[in-house]
C-alpha cells in the first residue's frame, strides 16, 4: 500500500466526521446489497414469466442450497474482514497479508467441495429439502449450474468484497458485487425467454454474473498490489499465527446464521408442501420481497466492520460507539419505510412475480406477516457485527444461533399446529423480536465496559 493510499484510509477512520466516515463505507455497501437483492428477485420474476408454479417452487426449494454458498463467504470473509482490519489499526500489514491469502485459498478449496458434494448427492439431498416428483428435475437443473459449476465464483466473489472493504476500498467492493448483480439481470431474460431455458436459463445467468465478479477483484487487486495488503499469492498461505482459529472463529456467527437460515429454509419448504407448490411459492416469494429489510441491514451493518474494528484496535472508543449508534439509527430509519412499503403493497408486488391466483393470495398473506418486524432485523444485525469487528466469539456465536434456529424452527412448528399454513410465517417475526431483546440485553454490559474504559484513559 503507497503512503498516500494509506493516509487516506487512515483519514477516513481516524479523522473524517463520523457521520460521514460512515456513509462512506455503508452506502455502497447497501447498494450492491440492495443489487444482490434485485437480482435474487429478477431470477424468481423471470422464472415466474413461464406461469409454471412448479419451476418457481423449485428455485424456493434450491434456495437454501444456494445460501449456504454465503454462508462460506460470511466465513471467511467477515472472519478475514475483521482481523485484517484490527491488524492495519495495529500497523501490522504482514498479519493482515497472510489472513487475506488464508481466506481466499481456504474459501475457493471448500467451496469446490461443497459444490462437488451437493451435485453428486442431490438424489438423498433433494428430497431431504423438499422436492418431490414435480420439482425434483427443475432442481437438479438449477444447482447443477449454479453449485455445481458456480458454487467457487460465487463464494470468492462474496469473500473478496468484504476482504476489499476491509481495507477502505468500500466503493471498488460495491461495484464488483453491483456488477455482478446487474449482469444478471440482464442476463436472465435473455436466457429464461430469449433462448427458452426457463430455470436452467436462471441458473446460468447466476453463474456467468458471479463469474464475472470475482474475474473483476482478481483484476483489482493485481492493479492495486501496490496499494492493498490483500494477497491471492499461495506463499502468503499460513496455518500459523492462530490466523485460522482467529478468522474463522470471528466469522462463525454469521456463518452459523447463514446454516441455521438455510435449514430455517427446509423446514419452512416441508411444512409448507403439505399445503401444495402454491403456498411454496408463495413462501419464497415473500422470503425474497423481505430480503430487502435484510439487505439494507446486512450492507449497513458489514459496511462499518472496517471503521469499528480499526478503532477498537486503536483504544479510540469513543470513535467506535459514535459509528455503532450512527448505524443503528439510519438501520432502524430505513428500515421502517420499508416495512411500510411491503405492507401496503403486498398484493401488487406478489403479483408482479406470478399471476397466479391462489400462489398471489398466499404470498400477499406471508409478506404482510414476515415484514411486521422488520425494524428489528438490523438492531441485531448491527449489534452482531459489532461483536464480531471487536473480535468476540461466543456472544455473537450465541445471538446468531438464536437470530436463526434457534427459535424460528421450533416456532414453525408449534405455531403450525395452532394456527394452521399463516403460523409458518409467523415464525419469523418471533424469532426476530426474541433475537433482537436478546441483543440489547448483550449489548448493554459491553456498552458499559467501553465507558469504564474511556473513563480509564
């Protein structure tokens, strides 16, 4: 990194109002966010063009398969993220270089066996997440390109953009992400209609865009080798210095969440197939209309890793605080307009993806039930990933497991056998109001703790 790159970054989480360090770092994070989010939304929209229920119940069925692959990025991402970011606010960039080269091997490696494992067991795997005789080859078309083949672009491509922003580079990381995302937009209508491959066509949009993302970092960071600590050289590979107990420990709580997310995911798909493909449908359909609130806190709270985890090093508390409660207060702002937004539009937006009827009344009636408690979701989400940027293990670790899991999947079904098909949704605003007191609860005596020290210094 030249001295002038440096002085910069160091500017902007040293020196530069908080507010406006802040926006800095999470705008662009929000907006490729808020990108992965449309193109996520575009490949259920395209695929439900076709009018076929069953290839839209099938992308609900692959999703959580597919997740797991973020899951893996979170890992070693957000666990890479947050000691290379403690190790430049300690002045430390060999550490820093030797994590960023842990993350990225370890990430590429054990994503291409979990691609290589789900493709060859996808006989058992498949109808252990819910896919009967009218999904079951849909499914295998989807992850066949998209795990198969993609699972090790689209892991690199998450992992490198938060290594990116890690540094200070929040901007070049959106992009990569944005480029991606935008590239499969344009890509799905082109194979999904164009070509007529309807969800085989949605799948390898996916994997051509991610594709595309992670040849952009690897182009990046070699323009930038002078300017950046992040290293993709092999000798820079190390299973000493506790790098690989010390990232992966970090970024185990949000993979945790991912796991526990996905096999909320499952669950949900079972319980809803006993009400036929259209409540299934329409399940995923809200599910991905609510990622929106999730979105926006994931980008809000992963953008400020870098700035909380510099100053924490730093001993500059009183900096740190200021940049956790400036988020919390623009998450839980943007938050409220989108709840507004996906309750009083469900019908229309359910219908913009399908029209039809019975899959429209059921996804109108989930969204409105999910999103209820969507100023909650980045309250935890923030507090989480404050834990994780200080380099806790066990709080965020319990929280995350709590967040997804922990309490939604024993809610499904208790709240299934009370009040029928609408307790599967009503599952989640529980788990996100019990996570989200349990967050503050935690968050507490550590705000209390920082006090003492800034007393202390």
């Amino acid at each position: 990194m030249t001295a002038a790159e440096e002085k910069t970054n160091k500017k902007l989480f040293e020196e530069a109002p908080i507010l406006k360090a802040v926006m800095a770092l999470e705008v662009p994070t929000v907006i490729s966010q808020l990108i992965t989010v449309a193109y996520n939304m575009a490949d259920t929209f395209f695929i439900g063009q076709v009018g076929n229920p069953r290839q839209v119940a099938a992308a609900s069925i692959c999703l959580p398969i597919f997740m797991l692959l973020t899951g893996m990025a979170n890992l070693f991402g957000i666990g890479g993220a947050s000691l290379i970011s403690r190790s430049l606010g300690k002045g430390d960039h060999g550490h820093a270089m030797k994590a960023s080269a842990f993350s990225l091997w370890t990430a590429g490696v054990v994503a291409f066996i979990y691609g290589m494992v789900i493709y060859f067991g996808r006989s058992v795997l498949l109808p252990m997440v819910g896919a009967d005789k009218s999904t079951y080859d849909y499914c295998c078309m989807y992850i066949f390109w998209v795990i198969a083949i993609g699972a090790v672009p689209t892991v690199l491509s998450a992992t490198f953009a938060h290594l990116v922003r890690a540094e200070g580079f929040s901007h070049q990381a959106s992009f990569g992400i944005a480029l991606g995302g935008i590239l499969n937009i344009i890509l799905d209508p082109i194979f999904i209609s164009a070509f007529e491959l309807d969800i085989a066509g949605a799948a390898i949009a996916t994997l051509l865009s991610n594709v595309a993302s992670a040849a952009y970092f690897v182009i990046l960071i070699r323009i930038k080798r002078d300017k950046m600590v992040l290293s993709m050289n092999p000798r820079d590979y190390t299973l000493k210095s506790g790098i690989p107990l010390e990232i992966m420990l970090v970024g185990l709580p949000s993979a945790i969440m991912n796991i526990s997310g996905v096999l909320s995911n499952v669950f949900m798909n079972r319980l809803m197939s006993g009400y036929g493909n259209e409540a299934v449908a329409g399940i995923g359909i809200a599910k991905k209309v609510d990622l929106l609130n999730y979105a926006v806190a994931t980008g809000l709270s992963q953008g400020v890793i870098p700035l909380i985890g510099y100053n924490y090093s730093a001993k500059n508390y009183k900096r740190m605080l200021s940049a956790v409660n400036t988020t919390l207060v623009l998450s839980i702002a943007v938050a409220a307009a989108n709840t507004v937004f996906l309750l009083t539009g469900a019908g229309f937006i359910v219908r913009a993806f399908i029209n039809d009827p019975q899959t429209v009344e059921y996804g109108s009636r989930f969204q409105r039930i999910i999103c209820v408690t969507g100023v909650f979701i980045p309250i935890a989400m923030v507090i989480i990933t404050m834990f994780q940027s200080t380099g806790r293990k066990l709080t965020p670790l319990v929280l995350s497991v709590l967040r997804k899991g922990g309490v939604d999947i024993p809610a499904m079904f208790i709240l299934e056998r009370l009040v029928g098909v609408n307790g599967i949704a009503w599952a989640t605003p529980v788990a996100d109001t019990i996570s989200m007191a349990v967050a503050l609860l935690c968050f507490i005596p550590f705000w209390k703790e920082l006090q003492t020290y800034m007393a202390d210094s």
